[in-house]
C-alpha cells in the first residue's frame, strides 16, 4: 500500500466537534508551533535560590548609569529589588508608632484548667521529649501531636503527654511550658497577620528575650483585638535569611521563667502591604480578608470591591518609581543604596506639595519624560482618589521637576485629563507612538502634544471589556489583552481576536479571581501568553497562548503570577507561584525542583477518516518523521499513540471512554525510520508525547500506511 502524509492545520481548535476538526489539533501543553508543526516549549530555571515573601504581580526591568542590571518585584506583602542573585527589601514604611512597655510574654506555666489561646506557641519543658510548636492549638510531645480544637476561651484538658515519647498518659497536673508567642500592645495599631513591624530601641526582658531578639523585623502572627496583636520571637536574623518558598521558617526563642513583661520606650515601624492576595467581594460575615477586624466585630463590615495586592512600577532614569495599586507613590533612589526604603514621592525635597498621593499606575513617559499618574487624586484635592483622573508632571525647565512640580501653572507643563466613558481606568499600556488607557468600559489613546497642551486624549472604542490590571501586554504598536468572554487587539483600531479555543478557557475560569490573569509577549516567537485561573483554583494555573505571527492559538497548564519579555536580560522572567523567580527558556526542564525534573508535553489530534467515514480502516506502519535536534539526553525518545474509535460520541480525548475501540503506544527514538502498528477503526487520532529529561522535540509530517478495511 502506498504512504499517506498526515498534514495537520497548525494551532489547537477545541471549537468544533471531533470529526468536524479534522486535520486540525484538538489538545496540547507544553508545546507550542514554529512555521506551523508543533514542537516542545522551552524550559525554565530558577533565576535566583532566594525566595521572595508575597505573590508577586508586578516585575520590571532596568539599568543603573553604572551598568548594573536591577529587577523590581512587587508582591501583596513586599517590595524587592533583585540585583544579581540577592533580593534587597525596599519595602516602604507605613507608619510609626511609639509604645510603652509593649511586650506581653505568655505564661511559663501551663495548668490543666489554664486558657490557652490557640494562636500560642509553646514547648513544653518538663520532658525532654517535648518539642515546640502550635499556632493551631497543636502540642508536639516527643512523637505524638495532640490537637486542641477549642477556642481560646475555652480551656485546655485532658492534656496528653508521653514521657517515652510514644506512650501516651493523661496529663492532670500542671507542666512547665515555655513560649516564644508575645503580645504587643499599640493602640489602634491597625495591623493585619502577616504584616510586618520592625522594632527598634527595646530594653531586654530578661532570661532569653534579650533586647537584641527583640529589636529585628517579625511577621504579625495573629490579631487579638484592634490594639493587641502577636509575634514570635526568634534568634536575631533578617527576614529574608528565614524565607522559604514564600514563608518563613524561623528558629524560635522561648521565654523562660526569668522572663519579664516590658520593654521600655520601643518604636514600631510598620511595613506597607499593597492588599490582598485573593480578590475579595461582598459584605457582612465571610466577606473581606480573613482578621481585618476584631473578634465579634459587626457584620457589616464590607469588602465590596478590595482589591488584589499589587503594584505597578517604572524606573525613573536609574531610580525607580512605584505604586500601591490604590495607594501612595514612592521613589527609590539608586545612589542611596539598597539598604534604604523607597519613600512617599510628596516627601523629596522641593515637591510643590501637589503631588498625588493616591492613584492606580504610575508611569514615566518614554517619549516626553512625564511621570504619568493614573486614576489618582487632583492637585484641587490631595488625598481623594478619582478613579477617572490622569495627572502629569512638568518638565519645562528640567527633567528633575517631573518628580517634584505638579501644580498646573501656565510656565509649566503639569496638567490633567479627565475620562468620560467607565467607572475607574484599569490599566494603562504605552506602545512606541502612544499611551493606550483602558477604562472598564472603554478604550482611549493618550498622545504628547507639546505646549501650551502638552497631552490629548481620544476615546478608541467602547463597549469593551478588560479581565483585571496584568491582562493586557504592548507589542510595537499594538496592545493585546483578555475580557471577560474574549480577547481583544489595538492596533489602529479595537477588534476581537477570534478564537479557537475560547470556549474552552472561559468555560472552565475562575471568574473571582479574573484580576489575577497576567499577560505576557514572548517576542522570539511571536506570541502572547495569558496566565489565568481555572474554575476549581484560586490562582493561576493555566496558560493559553495567542501567536500573532501564525494567528493561531494553544494553551496548557503552569503556574506564574507575572511575566516579563526578554530585553534587558536576554531570556522571559516569569514569576511561579511557589514564590521564586524564573528565566525561560533555558533548556528543556522543569527547574521547580531539585533535581530538576522533565517537562511532559504532549500534543493529540482530531478524528481523521478515509471518505465519508462510513468505512473502516486499517494502518499497519507508521513513519513518524520526529526530530529531537539540540536535546541534551544521549538517547532522546517519545511516545507515538495512534487511538482509533468507530464512533465520535463520548468523552473525547478521554482514553477510558467507551467509544475507544483500540489504542497503540510505540516508543520513537532519535534514529527510528519506521513503526509497525496494526490497529482498526472507523476513524484514528495521533497524540506524542514526551516525559524524559534533557530532551526536546518537533514533529514534521508523518506517513502512515492505510488502507480502507471494509464497513463491519
């Protein structure tokens, strides 16, 4: 029998029925098409060991005079910038408080009848057995974990202890404990767990909490009440030195019954957190983030519309500019050092005391050098937001006063623009000849027109629709972003991207967290990648890929929470959900772990048929033309699976479904010429796969032998 080419339709179509697509692929991840055949993505290593505190949504690249190369990272919880392999905290101050005495240790003596509240930590010392741990109200004792699952108003009985470790006895007396949980008393001290204080000017309390425990960054553990809240004390370290994937993992200092309450005149410096790490809606109980008010507060407590955590940022020449998404401005100053804090932009000597305070973006206009400041307050009133509202600076005399001078004055060019169509500006994209800003509704083109005007705006399009901050991306002269149902391009005019896979994404879309979905352009092989949450997740874990270049689409699964293109580094940094940095395409494995581990990927068809479909058919060879070209593993190899159905119903693409009548695996390897298969049905799919580390591939066009087989 003679050789038939299978000739596949570039991009994944996940539209239209099976035998309807024929031709076409029906599934992938983890590959993407090049001059229209599919091959491997490439892989990713960890930019940095270090980890950062927080869900970054904000990363931005630049270059100091010096030719350093710096990263700022923006997360709910921090701020950083990346130099090299060490991450240095700008994070900036909050406020200041001064306090009294502050420092509550817990009882050193724990009673069969005592209260303990459940956020305690405590070890118990009379064993030496015992180990320390608890904020759930758990205590270890050698072994064994016992749980207590009451309140912290109730009281803790029936203690277990074991002396050897693994026999339990009931504990009815009264057991030694020490604890490294403390109480910090601040009036109205308007903190939240997980936020973070730096003590400072602590006198020691005696026994083990000495003053230099005392006076380092903690992370607040819990909220008591609105002027009461928790710490833990540990031996004196950074908070970077104790971060791990995201968290912290301290070595603990517990108090001993030396231990006094105190600590003299103290000031508590509260770190800026930029909100939230999961979007919150609604009102009353339930709504908002978990200890945003005291214990038995009212109901009426609203979250409606709290906003994700993040941050938008843009370098300001070699300092850098950033914002609190709904928040305040700052500036960082490069020649200061990275030991110093980015501080309020009002702050810097010589601002005019015009300067936002409140906005949604921030942005350093490349074309006129502005600082451009978004959905923020007027100069007529400092403090409150217009969510509609862009301001710019002056730069008439110097570039330096598009930091300091805000007041709109004839001799200079500060000013502001106000947008008609929408409720608030989402975001704010600059492209090479303008500044494209979208409003929740609407489209509009921001251009630098010089005096006595100095910037215009033009509204595009309405009726548009737009996910969240981080969906859209510029490319040259267009912008590309996800709505709500669809996906859309600026380039001159609004047009919808039509889809091939859209129903597939929205579908199956977490639509409360849709401010999570980040854009991203991958410019060496011309494509958009948009980072979005399924239904059944709470963060992003799925990707879906437009390539402009093939005007095709695929998609997959990964987690990141922001992307940045190459351009000052020569590969994509993506940002995981496991808190760590990482550069893109860089070899073909997954750099998550360690070891590394191999990326699986995997592409299948649709149904093919010979005729109308009305006949069976029968392959016997296949002659697989799949290269493994550039992989790093001596012996590369894939899984060729030909799968054939007499019928199109059932789950499809599922290999447990009952209309899959026989399924064929055959390994491919670098030198296979041919595979013998002898396999039957009304119509057959092809899927390939790989799952070995250091190799990568792409398919060509493969021959099969086939021949029809009669209609029973």
């Amino acid at each position: 029998m003679a050789l038939s080419k299978l000739k596949f339709r570039s991009g994944v179509n996940k539209e239209t029925t099976s035998y309807s697509n024929e031709g076409g692929w029906f599934d992938g991840d983890k590959v993407r098409f090049r001059a229209g055949f599919p091959e491997k993505i490439g892989g990713w290593v960890k930019r940095s060991n270090e980890a950062f505190i927080g869900t970054c949504r904000s990363l931005h690249s630049w270059v100091a005079l010096d030719g350093t190369k710096l990263l700022g990272i923006g997360t709910n919880r921090k701020f950083y910038i990346n130099n090299g392999e060490t991450f240095y905290d700008i994070t900036p101050i909050d406020r200041t408080d001064t306090l009294t005495n502050p420092f509550t240790a817990r009882s050193t003596t724990l009673h069969n009848t005592q209260v303990l509240p459940t956020d305690t930590v405590i070890r118990l010392t009379n064993n030496s057995a015992a180990t320390a741990f608890a904020p759930s109200g758990k205590i270890k004792i050698g072994s064994e974990v016992i749980t207590y699952t009451g309140t912290s108003a109730d009281t803790l009985t029936g203690c277990s202890r074991g002396q050897d470790g693994t026999t339990a006895a009931t504990h009815a007396g009264n057991a030694s404990v020490s604890s490294c949980t403390f109480k910090v008393t601040d009036a109205d001290h308007l903190a939240s767990p997980g936020d973070f204080v730096i003590f400072s000017n602590a006198t020691s309390l005696g026994g083990n909490i000495v003053a230099n425990v005392l006076n380092q960054e903690y992370e607040i553990t819990a909220v008591i009440d609105g002027s009461n809240y928790q710490v833990e004390a540990r031996t004196v370290s950074t908070i970077q030195s104790i971060t791990v994937s995201g968290g912290l993992n301290p070595t603990n200092v517990y108090s001993t019954s030396s231990d006094t309450n105190g600590g003299g005149t103290v000031t508590a410096t509260y770190l800026l957190t930029s909100g939230l790490d999961t979007s919150v809606f609604g009102t009353g109980w339930g709504a908002g983030s978990w200890s945003r008010g005291t214990w038995d507060s009212s109901a009426s407590i609203s979250a409606a519309g709290q906003a994700l955590g993040s941050w938008t940022q843009d370098n300001f020449g070699q300092s850098l500019l950033i914002n609190a998404h709904n928040g305040n401005i700052y500036y960082w100053d490069y020649t200061s050092g990275f030991t110093s804090r980015a501080v309020p932009l009002s702050s810097l000597a010589g601002t005019d005391g015009f300067a936002p305070t409140v906005a949604k973006q921030v942005m350093v206009s490349d074309q006129a050098a502005h600082t451009i400041v978004f959905g923020c307050d007027p100069e007529t009133s400092i403090g409150t937001q217009d969510p509609m509202l862009i301001r710019f600076s002056s730069v008439v005399n110097s570039r330096a006063e598009s930091l300091i001078v805000w007041k709109t004055e004839e001799t200079n060019s500060a000013g502001d623009l106000v947008l008609g169509s929408g409720s608030e500006i989402v975001t704010a994209v600059e492209t090479k000849q303008q500044i494209i800003v979208l409003t929740d509704t609407s489209i509009y083109s921001l251009q630098f027109l010089g005096p006595p005007l100095t910037y215009g705006v033009n509204m595009v399009s309405s009726n548009i629709t737009v996910a969240g901050s981080f969906s859209t991306v510029s490319i040259e002269d267009s912008v590309f972003w996800m709505g709500l149902s669809e996906f859309y391009v600026y380039d001159g005019g609004v047009k919808v991207i039509p889809c091939s896979v859209k129903d597939y994404v929205f579908n199956d879309f977490n639509d409360a967290q849709r401010e999570k979905v980040c854009a991203g352009s991958n410019t060496a092989f011309t494509e958009v990648w948009w980072f979005y949450p399924s239904s059944t997740s709470p963060d992003n874990d799925r990707y879906v890929v437009y390539n402009y270049g093939q005007n095709i689409w695929y998609f997959g699964n990964l987690s990141r929470t922001f992307w940045q293109d190459r351009g000052i580094d020569s590969n994509p940094t993506a940002a995981g959900g496991d808190n760590y940095l990482y550069t893109h395409e860089f070899g073909f494995d997954d750099g998550s772990t360690n070891p590394v581990s191999p990326i699986i990927s995997h592409i299948e068809s649709s149904q093919m048929t010979i005729g109308e479909g009305d006949k069976f058919v029968f392959i016997s060879k296949i002659i697989p033309d799949l290269t493994f070209r550039n992989s790093s593993e001596a012996t590369p190899t894939a899984v060729m699976t030909v799968q054939a159905r007499n019928f199109p119903g059932g789950p499809y693409l599922q290999s447990n479904s009952k209309n899959v009548t026989k399924e064929v695996s055959t390994t491919v390897e670098e030198f296979t010429d041919q595979l013998y298969v002898r396999i039957r049905g009304r119509s057959f799919a092809f899927k390939i796969q790989s799952s070995n580390l250091g190799e990568t591939w792409r398919l060509g066009t493969p021959r099969v032998e086939i021949r029809p087989d009669g209609r029973r």
